[in-house]
C-alpha cells in the first residue's frame, strides 16, 4: 500500500535576497493532512523513489565539499594544531562511535572502518524507526522523534555516502524524509519556545538539504510560523526575533548555545548547495545579520579575564534562564563567551575576517571549541572550517551602547578602562546609541 498523500514538489521561483519560494508552500499542504492520518507509508520502496530528488545534489557537499576536505588534510599535514584536532575526532569516534566523528574520520582518513560504523549506526536508526513513523499518530504523539540530532545525522549520511549501497540509501532517504515531514506537521500541531522551534527550522533545512529537497529547504528558509512569525524560517525569525540588530529576543543563552550554530550551518549548507548566501544577508525589517549576531555577544562582553584557558575567558553580560546565579548545591554559575560561542566565531571568521574574531579565536592557541549544547551539526569546527590566524590580531571594540529592546545599558569608560556592563535602571531612549569606546582587553 502506498502513502495516503504524496508530496510533489512545487516549481522554485525567485526571491530577493536569493531565497527559494515554492508555489505551494509545503507546510500549508502538511497542516491539512496532520490532522488526518499523516504518513502511512508502504513496505517496499524502489530505487527510483529514493533517487527522487526536487534538485540534482552530489555528496560530499553539505558543510564541505570534496576539495575542501583535500585542503583540510593538508591543513592537518601543516599545522599541528590541525593534527591535534583530527586525533581527537578519531578518539571520539573510537570510544563513542560518534555518528559526525566517524563520518569525518572517513572523510579526512579513508579508513573504512569508519565509514561502516556510520552505516550501521543509520540503516540501523532508519529501520527501527520506520515502522513508528508509519503508524505515529502526529496528534496523540507531537513530540516523538521530534528533537533528535538531525543535522548531524544528515551531515555524516552526507559526508559517509558512498559506503551505502543504492538499496540503503533509499531506506536511509526515506527515513529522513520523512523524518523531516513529519516535524513539519508536528509543528503545525504543538508549538513550543522560539529558540527550540528554530531548532526544528534549521535541521529539517539540514535534511533538505542533503537530500535536495526543495519543500523542506522553503520550510527551513521561509516558513511565516504556523505560530507567528518568530517560531518560522530564517527570513522571518531574522525580521522578528533579533532586536535592535543584535540580539535575540530571550534569554541571551537560548540562541548562544541552540541557534546561533544552527543559522550558521543553514548558511553553510545554502551556499554550497545553490548560491543562496545568507551571510550577506540584512534583514529590511530588523537590520539584522549574522555577523551583527556575533558582534552583539561580544558588546554584552566583560572585560577579558586571564584565567582558565591559556589566553583567558570572557565572561557575558546575561539576564533570564542560564543567567549568572547559584545552582541547587549552591555553586555560583555564570555564562561565559565559551565553547559555542568561539566555534560560531570560527565560522564567522572565515566568512568575515574579522580581526577581532581571529583575536577571540587566539585565547586558545589549541582552536579545540566544540558545541556541546543544541544538537549540533559540527564537530570540532576549527579542524573543518577554521583559518590560519594572523599572528597578533586585534581585540574587537568594546563600545558602550544603550539597547532598549532587551533593557540594557553597557556603560564603558575611556578605552584605557571600561567599566563593567550593567542593566538599565530608567527607561531607554527609543534607538540604540553607542557612546564611548574602548577594547575588550581593558579591565573594569
């Protein structure tokens, strides 16, 4: 029996700022069915269905391609930095069959003994998690299979490819297909906050992605937000959920340590499937950016502590849930610009070359940032994407400004000293204003 609806992809139209527009939006079509019985969906697949793609994609090609993995070897032939990173990605996969370590390990090695784990790992999930699918009722179940690691898992399929023979890689397609439908629906069913429902923007925009899927790429990309325009696709979010240029609109650890990564790997992945560069893009609405982004948690910056790692930490002016405060056994926690943040930064430095990005890479000469919150898509980012740092770059500025979206007021003195952030305690002006300016190396 086939499925009880069948999506076809719509024809792709033009859209300024080199944004996908399909005719008939795919999340419209999945609102209506999720309140029927949404995938029911035959036992045997045929090789042709798998090969079914809404553009012609070729693998490697998600986050990297075949050349920029040749030029990643040689970095780590170069660069003992590189080599470090690379052991560390080989140990992880060794010790806890890491589905993206493995899949890299591949990559960067040609070992096959890494590739076949991947390959189990996937034909493994997809098999024991097929059948569910073709029964979930979206409506009594809105959350299952709904927060797993879906970029990762599309990036290894992507990066692991040819160690599937055609036969799996239709069993593995069709689960992630329908893996990303069926967020989609269950979406449109139970919604949840903001920050978690770009998570599911961004992995179901890995998904389509890998697989050429030009409906899941618009529903990453372009989705209005069944909910309201700050829980759809990039373009709205960018218009709603980042305030005065900067900022995401809560808590600042909520987009530091789940969304920044994954807007950054939409971006990834959109350039080197078609062109679509979302790194220069500026939102009309917000006048947000993705580089904006990344300045904006180094303006809610304190001064640079020397402690902890060899070139010191910088701590973040924060405020809401994950903001500094005492856990339960009473121990002072605080949110630092740490490893989320620095792997972001590696990004953006190869993107932007920024001077003040390669001086926050260079606290840690080791470059071994590593997300470790929000499912992540990455790996050790500076062995994959990171550049060869300038010798002695330049601390990005540190200028006071007042934002009165998110009620904040960071008041520096000259540059030879700034003071220490704090909240605003009077009504803010109507526009952000920057006023003195000095470094982020200068103590309080």
């Amino acid at each position: 029996m086939g499925p009880i609806f069948r999506i076809i992809p719509a024809r792709a139209v033009a859209k300024p700022q080199g944004a996908m527009k399909l005719k008939v939006p795919f999340w419209k079509v999945a609102l209506g069915v999720a309140l029927l019985a949404f995938l029911t969906l035959g036992a045997t697949v045929t090789a042709a269905e798998a090969e079914h793609k809404s553009v012609t994609v070729r693998h490697p090609n998600l986050l990297l391609n075949q050349t920029e993995i040749d030029q990643i070897k040689l970095k780590v032939r170069d660069h003992p930095w590189a080599a470090r990173l690379l052991d560390r990605v080989k140990a992880e996969a060794e010790k806890d069959n890491a589905v993206v370590e493995n899949a890299l390990a591949y990559a960067l090695t040609g070992e096959r003994n890494y590739a076949r784990h991947v390959r189990e790992r996937l034909i493994g999930e997809a098999r024991e998690q097929m059948p569910h699918y073709e029964r979930l009722d979206i409506k009594a179940q809105p959350e299952w299979g709904r927060w797993s690691w879906w970029g990762a898992t599309a990036w290894a399929y992507d990066l692991a490819y040819d160690a599937f023979t055609s036969d799996e890689r239709v069993e593995v397609e069709r689960w992630l297909r329908t893996a990303g439908r069926t967020i989609v629906a269950q979406e449109n069913i139970h919604t949840t906050t903001p920050n978690l429902v770009f998570c599911e923007h961004w992995r179901v925009g890995m998904i389509g992605y890998c697989l050429g899927e030009a409906e899941l790429i618009e529903w990453a990309l372009n989705d209005p937000g069944r909910h309201g325009p700050s829980r759809g696709g990039f373009y709205p979010v960018m218009d709603t959920m980042i305030r005065d240029e900067h900022f995401w609109a809560e808590a600042p650890i909520y987009a530091l340590h789940y969304d920044v990564h994954g807007m950054f790997a939409l971006a990834e992945a959109a350039l080197r499937h078609d062109g679509t560069d979302l790194y220069k893009y500026v939102s009309p609405k917000s006048g947000a950016s993705l580089k904006k982004i990344v300045d904006g948690y180094l303006r809610m910056a304190f001064p640079l502590e020397r402690n902890g790692t060899e070139g010191g930490k910088i701590r973040l002016a924060t405020f809401g849930d994950g903001s500094t405060g005492c856990l339960i056994n009473g121990r002072l926690d605080d949110t630092f610009l740490d490893e989320s943040f620095l792997a972001v930064v590696e990004l953006a430095y190869k993107q932007f070359q920024d001077e003040g990005f390669a001086w926050m890479l260079s606290l840690d000469p080791k470059r071994e940032a590593y997300i470790r919150n929000g499912r992540p898509a990455f790996s050790y980012v500076a062995l994959t994407h990171g550049e060869i740092l300038p010798k002695q770059p330049a601390p990005p500025p540190a200028p006071s400004g007042i934002y009165p979206s998110i009620g904040f007021a960071v008041i520096r003195s000259a540059a030879s000293s700034p003071r220490r952030p704090c909240r605003a305690q009077r009504p803010a002006p109507p526009r952000p204003a920057e006023l003195e300016s000095g470094d982020i190396r200068c103590g309080s």
